[in-house]
C-alpha cells in the first residue's frame, strides 16, 4: 500500500484525489490518508503530490504512518474530489514537525 506522511500536514494539496482509481482517499482536516486496505498499490497518485507526502509503506520507517492512515482513513469521510488548499500551503511545504505542531 501506499501511505500519506507528514509532508502533506497543513499543505493539503488534493491532487491525489483526482487520479486515485479506487477513490480510497479520507480527509481530515489538516491533511488526508489512504485506506491501506482498499490501495490497490497502482502508484499513481505519488507523483501528483507537490508536496512529495505519498510514499509506498515498504520504505523504512514508515510503520506509524501506515499505523495512522489505517486508523484515520477508519473515521475520517471519504473524498474524491480536489477541494481549495489552504492559502499558506505553500509556505508549509517541507516545514519539519509538523506532525508534532499541527496534526489534529
Ligand atoms: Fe489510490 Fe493508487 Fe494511490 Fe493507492 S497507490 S492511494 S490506489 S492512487
Ligand atoms: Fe496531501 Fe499531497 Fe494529497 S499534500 S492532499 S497527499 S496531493
């Protein structure tokens, strides 16, 4: 499966919807997950994220975002279709810790 990370906390581009074939994508409202267990793993939204936050799970050290994007894509409500980012996404683009400071 492929996994969503901390890069797309408060950037929350949303071009990762729009190209997922199984619409497995969940919003919350600092960023979004994927639903491991419907990721076909068809790679296809890792390249559209300009925030470079999507990673297949079989990369190190990616065990607590899987853990995070199961649990979340579990409560959170489905979206397919690319919303407004937020105005300062940009400038949050590749900030460190942001799980730590923003992640709600
Ligand atoms: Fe959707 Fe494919 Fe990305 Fe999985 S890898 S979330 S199926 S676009
Ligand atoms: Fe987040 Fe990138 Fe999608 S910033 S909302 S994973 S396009």
């Amino acid at each position: 499966t492929y996994v969503v990370t901390d890069n797309c906390i408060r950037c929350k581009y949303m071009d990762c919807v729009e190209v997922c074939p199984v619409d497995c994508f969940y919003e919350g409202e600092n960023m979004l997950v994927i639903n491991p267990s419907e990721c076909i793993d068809c790679g296809v939204c890792e390249p559209e994220c300009p925030a470079e936050a999507i990673l297949p799970d079989t990369e190190n050290g990616l065990e607590k975002w899987l853990e995070l994007n199961t649990k979340y894509s579990a409560e959170w409500p489905n979206i397919t279709v690319k919303g407004e980012a937020p105005a300062d996404a940009d400038a949050m683009k590749g900030v460190e810790g942001k799980l730590e400071k923003f992640f709600s």
